[in-house]
C-alpha cells in the first residue's frame, strides 16, 4: 500500500479484536494481491499483459465498479485522472537528479488515453501493445473502506484505518471522541500545518513534494499531466475528508491535477472539508482546522481565493 499501515480499534473483548483485525488485514491483501500493478499473478497484471492481444479479460463485478469510479473522475477532471497514464512512469526516475528525454516521453504518450480503452459487461481490453492499466490512485482508498466495512461487520463500533496515510473512521473513539487526525506540512513533514477530527468519515491526501526532482531551483513532482507527460505546477498538497475514503481520494487528486487557482474553487464549490498548500506554502481550509500560528498565512490565503 505504499506505506505503514494499522487499524486502532477501542473493544474491551481482546479476542474479538483479534479476529476483527486479522479479517480486516486479509482484506487489504486481498486487494492488494488483485489490483497491484507490481505483482506478476494479479488481475491488473493480467490486464495489461493482455494488451494489443484481441482478447478481451473478464472481470468481476467489484473490478466493474471501480473502473466505472476511475471513468467518473476522468470525466471530472476533464481527461487529467487517467488510469493508463502510469506507463509515464517508465520515463521518469524520481530518484535521480535527472529529466526525462522528450522523445522518451513522446514514445510513451501514444499508449495514455481511457477514451480508448475497451469495455464490456464483466469484460476489459486495452486495444494497443505496452498499453498499462494503473488502479493505484484508487485502490489503496477503497481498501480503506473495505477494512473498515469489515470491521463493522465483526461488531467494532470504534476504529480507524490508517493506509500509509488515507484513512476511514469507523465511528469515534470508544470515550466518544472523535479521532484527532494532524495533517503534516508539505515544507516540513516533522510539523502539522492543521487538522480534523474524524467521525465515521474517511481523510486522504495527495501531495508532491516527497518524490520529486529539484533541479536549477524547480521542483519535478511525480503528478503527471497525462496530455504532456510533464509534472503539473498546482498545489503543493492537499487533504480531502469525505464520507468515504475513495471518494476523498479521487477528490485530493484531481485538485492536485488541477491549476492551482481553479483546483481551489471547484473544491471549495463541492463544499467537502478540506486543506489545500500551494507552491508557496500559503494555506487555505475549509471545515478544517489550521494552527494558530499560521492565522496570518490563512487570512492571506483566503483573500488569495477570492
């Protein structure tokens, strides 16, 4: 999933817990076995494998939903979410200190484009050789989701799902408070520009600062336009809290996709909770909360909005 993980559940019965926690952990994995873009034996695997063959690969009705979820946010986001966009990826070496060629990305950009990608009931085709389909802008959220579903279905009315970062509550602590969730800042991981408290909601966040390339004074973040290949100039991070952490998600990362300026209104018009760090660190929130030390940079940021 791309990073720690853990469930916090408040029960007094030990055995209980237990049980809730390893079924909730299974599920992960599960996901994780047939949707990772890294493993040889999963379905993405088997889908991208299959490209440019003529043969079309079934798909259950769980796969069926989240690509109508990826076809949604496509469409959101005016062509900029693109679940075939991942294959950029093989131009672009975020741990080094070097840019990509153009003709390398040139070579790539004819295989990015879901508008063509092929699909039938309970089936999907990607029409074109080296052609990939990339679901971890959306898994790693609905498996959030999914652990906490089954810990509600095994009786923990208290817990929380923390996915390398994006979460889901399920309900609040067990001394009936909310989950007390800090949200690191994008120039300094170690400090919290804000926060929320969490209820029976899920948190995500997208940013572009951890893997990226400083190079001549300019950042290279790993957000890629998926209509050039270059990385997109937009906020620096943003966190979305949703009723669900998939929704939250898809939200995050479109407005990472976005302009900065036009992320920031279409987000605000949604009118989800969120906070948003641009290039130059200003913040603005939204039913969040953000550190008495940085009131000045909010009521800034605000006027930035308008």
């Amino acid at each position: 999933m791309g990073g720690s993980c853990s469930l916090r559940i408040d029960s007094e019965d030990d055995a209980d817990v237990e049980k809730a926690a390893v079924a909730a952990e299974a599920e992960v994995r599960r996901l994780e076995r047939k949707f990772s873009r890294f493993l040889p034996d999963s379905l993405v695997t088997a889908i991208n494998n299959a490209a440019g063959l003529g043969r079309f690969i079934p798909i259950d009705s769980e796969t069926e939903g989240l690509l109508n979820f990826a076809d949604t946010l496509w469409q959101q986001s005016g062509g900029l979410f693109d679940p075939t966009s991942g294959v950029l990826r093989q131009a672009w070496d975020f741990r080094s200190d070097k840019l990509p060629r153009q003709d390398s990305l040139d070579r790539l950009l004819p295989l990015v484009g879901w508008e063509r990608v092929q699909r039938g009931p309970g089936s999907v085709y990607l029409p074109q050789t080296g052609m990939e389909l990339d679901l971890g802008g959306y898994v790693k959220e609905y498996a959030a989701d999914a652990a906490a579903s089954v810990l509600r279905s095994h009786g923990m009315t208290n817990a929380l799902v923390d996915l390398a970062g994006d979460m889901q509550a399920v309900s609040s602590q067990g001394n009936g408070e909310a989950w007390r969730i800090g949200i690191r800042s994008p120039g300094n991981g170690d400090q919290a520009v804000g926060g929320l408290d969490l209820t029976e909601a899920g948190l995500a966040s997208s940013g572009n600062y951890e893997r990226c390339i400083n190079l001549n004074g300019k950042r290279y973040g790993h957000i890629l336009d998926p209509h050039t290949g270059w990385p997109v100039e937009g906020l620096a991070a943003v966190s979305v809290s949703a009723s669900q952490c998939l929704v939250a998600g898809g939200i995050a990362t479109i407005a990472m996709l976005l302009p900065a300026d036009k992320a920031l209104c279409w987000i605000t018009d949604l009118g989800v909770p969120f906070l948003a760090v641009d290039a130059d660190q200003r913040v603005v929130v939204q039913g969040m909360d953000t550190k008495a030390e940085l009131a000045e940079t909010f009521h800034e940021s605000l006027r930035w909005l308008s």
